[in-house]
C-alpha cells in the first residue's frame, strides 16, 4: 500500500480511463470484425465519458478535499490487464467483454478499497461516488452487450 492524496488517486484514475479509450481505439483499428467494432467502440466512449467525469471532480472539489491522504493500493495490475486485452482473429465477443469487465472490477476494487479507509467521511464519499458510478457503468456494458445479441 502506498499514501497518496486524493488528487494523485483521482489524476491516475482520469489517466487510466484516458489510456483505455484509446487502448481501445487501437483494438478497433486491428480488428476487422464489425461486432467488435462496435463493442470497442462502445468501451472507448465510455472511457472517455468517465475520464471526463473524473477531471470535472477534480476541478469541483476543495482543495482541502484533494489534498487529504489515504492509503491506496497501485493500480500497476490494472495497467497491465489493460494492456493484455487483445482481440486475436476467432476472439469471440464474450472473452472481449470478460477482459474489459477485470479491468473495471479491478478499477472497482481499488475504489472500494480507498473508500473502506479513507481517513474522513468527506473523502470515503468521494470514493463511494466513484465506485457507484463505475457499477452504474459496468451495468451498462453488460446491458448494451446484451442488446446486442
């Protein structure tokens, strides 16, 4: 575990959704099966909306808020799931979508963790607002896959 203040945790956040959408993107380009496409197409947008919503916190929040410390596990493991998502030619939908949903339960759980010791009510729900959001999301990926069928 390493202490890192509420702005680092949430700057690395917004920099990880940032490196899936385009992690994503790049898949897209490599791929020739429009399904997908259209599922990575999907992942990317939704990276980039959540990258978003993490730089508008960030610019909303008190300053005393972003410099809180908490206890926070790296997110290393995160990086290098993202990076071992691939989509070999005969990938099937379903082994697309089970590694984004590691990577999110992965993201998931770091949020949880930070907001089970967050040092005050304040920063535990800033975490909690981000896990919410990020469950909310992650239903919907499986929604939206589910549609597509």
């Amino acid at each position: 575990m390493a202490y890192d203040q509420v702005r680092d945790v949430l700057d690395r956040a917004r920099r990880f959704h940032h490196e899936s959408s385009e992690r994503f993107a790049q898949l897209r380009e490599e791929t020739g099966d429009e399904r997908m496409r259209l599922i990575l197409d999907y992942l990317g947008q939704r990276a980039q909306a959540l990258e978003s919503q993490i730089a508008e916190y960030e610019r909303a929040a008190a300053p005393t808020l972003l410099d809180a410390w908490v206890t926070f596990a790296p997110a290393a493991r995160l990086n290098e799931e993202l990076a071992q998502i691939r989509v070999p030619p005969g990938a099937t939908v379903p082994e697309l979508v089970r590694a984004a949903l590691r990577v999110d339960e992965g993201l998931l759980h770091l949020y949880r963790e930070a907001a089970r010791q967050a040092p005050n009510e304040d920063v535990r729900e800033v975490f909690i607002r981000l896990l919410a959001e990020g469950e909310k999301e992650l239903s919907r990926l499986v929604q939206a896959v589910f549609e597509m069928d």
